[in-house]
C-alpha cells in the first residue's frame, strides 16, 4: 500500500474479517472477504453489508443552491423534492463526462452530492468555481462515513433497528433519521441491481451501525467487498467511470441521455455540446455481450466484426454469478450491427449481443 492511503473508519472491522485488501481510488479498501461469488450471491439472495466510506460528499447550501446546481450539471436539481435523489452527471464543456453523480435534496437549501471516489476532488473544484452567489459549496467527506446494506431481505433488517418506515421509502429518496440509535440520513439507493439503502453517518458512528446490521439477520449479515460489488454491477448494466464512463464520453454513447434535461430553462455546463450530440445522434453505442465459451472478456478487450475487423471495445467483462456465462459491456461504432467476437488473448470467441441490464430484479 502507498504511505499516503487513505483508511475508512471501518479499516479494523475489515482487518477483523480477514478481508483482502486492496488500494483503490487512494484508498485502503476491502477487495473480498472470502469467496466473492458467496458475496456476490448473498446480495442476490438475502442482503450484504458494504463499506462506501471512500465516496465523496459535497453539500450545497444557500438560496441559490437549486439554480447553482441546474447550471453545473446537466440534470434538473431544483426540481427535485425535498427527500427524493436524482442520478446525473457532470459534464465537460465539450459535454465529456467528467462523474456521474447522487444528488439528494435533503432540505429547501441543501442539496447533497455524492462523487466517485476518484473524481472527488474534480467534483469539488468544479461545482466550488460553477456555482454561483447565493450557494455555498462544502466538502464534507471527511465527516460523513456510508454504509450500505444491499439486497432482498436488507429492508426487513434495517426496519429492525430504526423507527423509519424504512419499508415505505421510495426508491431514490432519503430522510433523516436514525440507526442503532446514531443520527444519519437513510436513503433508498444502491449500485447492485438489488433494493437496498444507503446509510450515512459520522465517521465514529460507522462501526457501530455496522456491527448492529450485521447482527441484525440470523447467523449474522455477510460483508461484500469491490469484487463482488463489480460484478452486481455488471449484471444490472450500471456504468463505471473510467470504464464505461470518461471524459471522452457523453450521456449519450452511454444510452443515459435521459439525465440530460435541455428542457430546463437557462445555460448549463455542456447544454450546447450535447445538444449537438442529441441532434447528431452517437457516434458509437453501449451495448451487452453474453459470450458463448467460458472465457472471459476482460476491459480493453477487442470487439471484432464477423469479419475480423475490430468494431469497438469491452469496457467491463467479467463471469456472472446470476447467469453462469461470462458477460461484457463494450462500446461499437454506430454502425456495427454484429454478430460480433471478442479477442481473448489472440483467439477470437463468439458473443451474443443482449439487451442491459443483464439481470433485472422486476423480471
């Protein structure tokens, strides 16, 4: 690990589980416990705890938060309701993706941003120097820990130690509250495919709330690290950036051009750009490969065209758990249409283009 890794507050909980760990985005984070496909398994089937302590989290505040906001990211802030979340993005001038974004509205003046731990930092500069008078722009990172309890069953042990009719919260919305009996804001989103809730909290408060969730089911609720994580995401077809997403890319490529609102009144960061991009239509698309031997399509991976020609390129690949086949997102030029194969280490393996996401918890 370098010197200068950051640790979460539950670092020790970690070391206790016998994680392997693992440096990622600047910080010390837990790559598995075990088994990742048990992680990824308990997710699906009953609910996994894990440790998203390394996100950044930007406060926006002031009369001018909701116009600030609307003109710094390509989604409409203001519109939301007090206690309900978006998912949008922050956009380049050219309309490049520079992170994509949870913004929750957790009063009439306060807006909370929630960054990719990588880009946190660009996050910061750029809402600080797009935000205008009358909002206020604070890094509060360092004094917000967030745990997430993901999967079918995660609401029923939550209700367990809150007073929240956490099982009555929509998707995609938040409300303060507390949790084993410490203060957080309790919101109903995730990045596994699977309903769950994100908990935020003090820093000092993390291993507390932990240890009471993971209590909370008969035998003991299992920890999933950046593993299993991955590959749940994956199969709901949810982007990362830096693979799916960067800054080389625009809503649109990444088939997420509903986040981007042109009908919202006044300028935005990126509004001409991606206009253009609308009218022009992409110039390449997000597409879901199911390969057809057991060799696994990993990011960088060539897509080949039936000619041997390559086309595009996996940007995720991986075995699913759910399914039992590898899986892959790629980008292909506009107007490839397959059928396709993938260059796995110089051989070339067939691949069955498939709708995202590849799994569905409604289907």
């Amino acid at each position: 690990m370098s010197p200068t890794v950051q640790a979460t507050p539950l670092l020790t909980v970690h070391e206790r589980l016998g994680a392997t760990m693992t440096e990622f985005a600047g910080w010390r984070m837990p790559l598995r416990y075990g088994s990742e496909t048990a992680e990824h398994n308990a997710v699906r089937t009953n609910a996994a705890l894990f440790d998203l302590s390394h996100m950044g989290e930007i406060v926006v505040t002031g009369p001018g938060a909701g116009a600030a906001l609307d003109y710094a990211v390509c989604g409409w802030p203001s519109q939301l309701s007090v206690g309900r979340a978006r998912y949008t993005m922050l956009c380049a001038p050219d309309g490049g993706i520079l992170d994509d974004l949870i913004i929750y509205r957790q009063a009439a003046e306060r807006f909370l941003v929630v960054a990719n731990a990588a880009n946190a930092s660009v996050v910061l500069s750029e809402l600080t120097s797009r935000c205008a008078d009358g909002a206020v722009v604070t890094d509060e990172s360092e004094i917000t820990g967030l745990i997430s309890i993901q999967g079918p069953n995660g609401c029923g042990f939550l209700s367990t130690l809150t007073d929240l009719p956490v099982a009555s919260l929509p998707y995609y919305a938040g409300t303060y509250g507390t949790v084993a009996g410490r203060d957080a804001w309790i919101a109903r989103t995730g990045y596994t495919g699977e309903d769950g809730f994100e908990i935020f909290c003090a820093p000092d408060d993390c291993e507390p709330v932990w240890e009471a969730l993971a209590a909370s089911a008969p035998g003991g609720l299992p920890a999933a690290g950046l593993a299993a994580r991955d590959t749940l995401r994956l199969e709901a077809g949810m982007p990362l950036y830096g693979n799916e997403l960067g800054p080389d890319v625009t809503p649109y490529e990444a088939g997420l051009g509903r986040v981007v609102r042109l009908d919202k009144p006044g300028d935005f960061v990126g509004r001409a750009a991606l206009a253009a991009r609308a009218a022009e239509g992409p110039r390449r698309t997000l597409i879901g490969l199911l390969a057809r031997s057991r060799r696994v399509p990993r990011h960088g991976f060539a897509v080949l065209s039936d000619a041997g020609d390559q086309v595009g390129v996996v940007t995720s690949g991986a075995p699913s758990p759910t399914l039992g086949v590898p899986i892959a997102m790629a980008y292909v030029s506009g107007d490839s249409g397959g059928p396709f194969g993938i260059d796995v280490r110089g051989k070339t393996e067939p691949a069955e283009v498939t709708g995202l996401p590849f799994y569905d918890r409604r289907k």
